[in-house]
C-alpha cells in the first residue's frame, strides 16, 4: 500500500460489517502450502481458503497467466465474448459430460444460474406445475436467497422474510425419504456428491444411483454442486466421475480459479437452450482476466500427475490423522475423498471444532471447520511431501494442548 496504515485485527470490529469472526492473526503473504502473518510467523495451510487455492499460493503459472492477461484486457461485459472465455468453455466441455458453459462469478451464483434453469426447463417442457426442487438437510448450495433456501440449514435461511417456494428437504443418503418424496411435481433434485460444509460426507453410492434412477423416472433433472468437491479435489477432476452416475447441470468454482473468483455452470446443449438471449445473465461472468486464470488451473490440475498426486497426498493425510489419533483419541472417524477430509470429533470433544482450529493456528498450522464437530482440511492439491508432513507435526501438537488441558 502506498499509505502506511497500520492495520489490526481489532480494526476488523471497527470497520467491517460483523458477518464472519476472523481469527486473531493476519496472513500477509504466501507461497506454496505457506504463508505468513504480519508478525512474520509461518504457517502451514492445510485449508486451502477453503478449498479454493487448489495449487497453493502464487503458483507461478498462475501469477504470469494474472500479469500476461492483466496487461492485455481485463474486462469487456457480454455484450462481446472473449478468448479467454472461449478457450476455458472449450477446455470444460472437453473433460466433462457438458456440452454447454455459463459462466458466474461464485459458487452461489453458478448455483442461482442451475436453478434458474432447471425450473425453467420444467416449466417449458411440463407447465408451471412442476415446480418442487428436492434438497438435502446440511446441504450448502450458497448465499444468495434462493440458494440458501435451497440449502439445508435454517441457520442460513431463516428471518429473510418470504422464501422461494417448492423446495422441499429431505435427509441426505436416504433411499426411503427420497423415494416417497419424488414425483411428477419435482423439477430437480440438487445435491453435493460429497457435502463439504456440513460435516464431510460422502454421497453414498447406492443413493446417489437411486437419485439418478428416480429424477429420470419423473423427468426432473440431477443438478450436483461441485463448487468445493470440482476441480481435482476427489482425486477425479469433478467428483461425478468416481461415481456411477452423470448430472444434468453441475456447478463448479472455488478452485476454477485457484484463487481468483470465478465459477461456471455446466450442462447439456438441450438443457441450455431453456436459456434464451436475456433469460439470465452477469456483468462479470466470463470475465477475461477471470477466464485467462481458469485456463491456467484446468491446464495444471486436469492433468494425470495432478490428479494422481491428489490420491497419494489422501493416503499421507489419512496416515497422518490415523497415527495422531492413535495417541490421542480424538477422532471418531476420517471421511470424505481425496484432499477433502474431515476428522469427526469423537464424543469427548463435541462441539469444540473451532478449538482445534484455534490451537492449531497458535501452532503455525491453518485448518478449517466443518460445523462444529468436524475438523476439515482442504490443501493444495499439490502441496509438497514435507509440507504435509510438518503440518501434521504442528496439528499433533495442537491436539496435544487440548487433550492434556
Ligand atoms: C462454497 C460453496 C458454495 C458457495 O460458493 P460461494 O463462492 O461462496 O458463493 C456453494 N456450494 C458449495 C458446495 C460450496 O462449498
């Protein structure tokens, strides 16, 4: 900055609107899987702002896509397209089931964009009366109106005033609750393959085949929200692929852009057509220098080694915790898929997940929660051996203070 302020957490109270409680130090820099507060101490990150920067910070591909695009044009609207736009569109529909891109600039808004789309596509091909959306509790989908009440947490969605209508919840990897639940009224059913913010848990292979088999029966359409489980992270570049089943619409961000926002939504070329000139849209969406950034992750993560890498780095991280949990007993269970893994605090600790992530940040390391019983992590997807393994370090000792308390 070229006014020296001296900036502090306890300005954050002053200043900003009190929405979030950040923790008590400020990160200033990072490279790689590290990073540094203004006090200059090092940390490990283990959660990837949230499993977004997928290849760790300033990744030297990525700060010359930044600086090359950012030299050349950064913003035009849709009122044109772009080369960046053209050629990350190109690349998405080339690796997926997808025929068809639109571009957002979060998870929220690629899920605003699915849903729009879906009930659209219901009402143009069945009449207005199919309309319900089946979603499951816990579910994260975003913060705009719809998509929180889309979601599954009434911590979220409640005293807004009138909700969006026609949205039904049920439990996640129900059979039963899903098959009394669907019928000719459902227009999608809208789920995480494996649901990130509400606890780290994986899609059941049976019930998510039964969702398939159920929305195809009554013409409703599959909609999976990839936004944290895309990219790379399962080990697959998007988690449908280690399953046995394809969505109709999925909605992909956080890593798209390593760090950079941008999100997209992806479908079928029949589906996309309910989308006319003027049915729905973003000033940003598309954005070149957003697009020339997601060019450069797809290159890098779509690749064997990336993907590979991501599966021997599980094994490391679930050595890791089991052999923590050995001593310590603090976990009931890892779960999730790739570099997505929660710890499940077990009895003892109920409810203390943000201790944890507390002790762990006083021990150098950067972790994240997964409501209030699950500690979650979410690294670079190609974050180094040695990285992972101080990291764990740094978490043994973090443990270590709260058991012994
Ligand atoms: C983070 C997240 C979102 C919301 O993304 P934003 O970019 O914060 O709008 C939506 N769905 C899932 C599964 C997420 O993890």
């Amino acid at each position: 900055m070229s006014v020296k302020m001296n900036l502090t957490r306890a300005q954050f109270d002053e200043v900003m609107v009190p929405n979030y409680a950040p923790s008590p130090v400020i990160p200033v820099r990072g490279q790689g899987s590290r990073v540094w507060d203004q006090q200059d101490k090092e940390y490990v990150d283990f959660a990837g702002g949230i499993a977004v920067t997928c290849l760790g910070h300033c990744h030297p591909a990525l700060v010359g896509a930044l600086k090359e695009q950012g030299e050349k044009l950064w913003h035009l609207s849709n009122v044109m397209t772009n080369e960046p736009a053209l050629a990350l569109a190109t690349k998405l529909v080339n690796a997926t089931f997808a025929e068809k891109v639109y571009f957002a600039n979060s998870g929220a808004e690629a899920n605003e964009a699915a849903l729009k789309l879906a009930r659209r596509y219901a009402v143009d091909n069945y009449g207005p009366e199919k309309d319900e959306i089946i979603a499951f509790d816990k579910a994260f989908h975003g913060r705009t109106f719809f998509t929180v009440s889309v979601g599954g947490q009434a911590a979220y969605s409640d005293g807004f005033g009138p909700k969006p209508q026609a949205i039904t919840h049920i439990p996640y990897n129900d059979i039963d609750a899903l098959e009394a639940t669907v019928s000719e009224k459902t227009c999608a059913i809208m789920l995480e393959p494996l649901q990130g913010e509400g606890g780290i848990i994986n899609g059941d292979p049976a019930f998510l085949r039964k969702v398939r088999e159920l929305a195809d029966k009554y013409n409703a359409l599959v909609v999976f929200d990839e936004v944290q489980s895309g990219m790379g992270r399962t080990g697959d570049l998007y988690a449908y692929m280690g399953t046995d089943i394809v969505p109709d619409i999925l909605t992909t961000a956080k890593a798209l852009g390593g760090g950079f926002p941008i999100a997209a939504m992806l479908t079928t070329t029949e589906i996309a057509s309910h989308f006319k000139v003027g049915t729905h849209g973003s000033t940003y969406g598309g954005n070149p220098l957003a697009c020339a950034i997601g060019n450069a992750v797809m290159d890098i993560v779509n690749t064997p080694e990336v993907l590979d890498g991501v599966k021997r780095r599980e094994q490391l991280f679930r050595d890791g915790l089991n052999s923590i949990n050995d001593k310590y007993h603090v976990f009931s269970q890892v779960r999730g898929k790739g570099l997505l893994l929660g710890g499940v605090l077990n009895e003892k600790y109920q409810g203390r997940s943000r201790d944890f992530l507390l002790a762990a940040i006083d021990n150098g390391l950067m972790v994240l929660v997964a409501g209030a019983n699950v500690l979650r992590f979410a690294p670079s997807l190609i974050i180094p051996e040695e990285d992972i393994a101080e990291g764990m370090a740094r978490l043994e000792k973090a443990i270590a203070q709260i058991v012994e308390a």
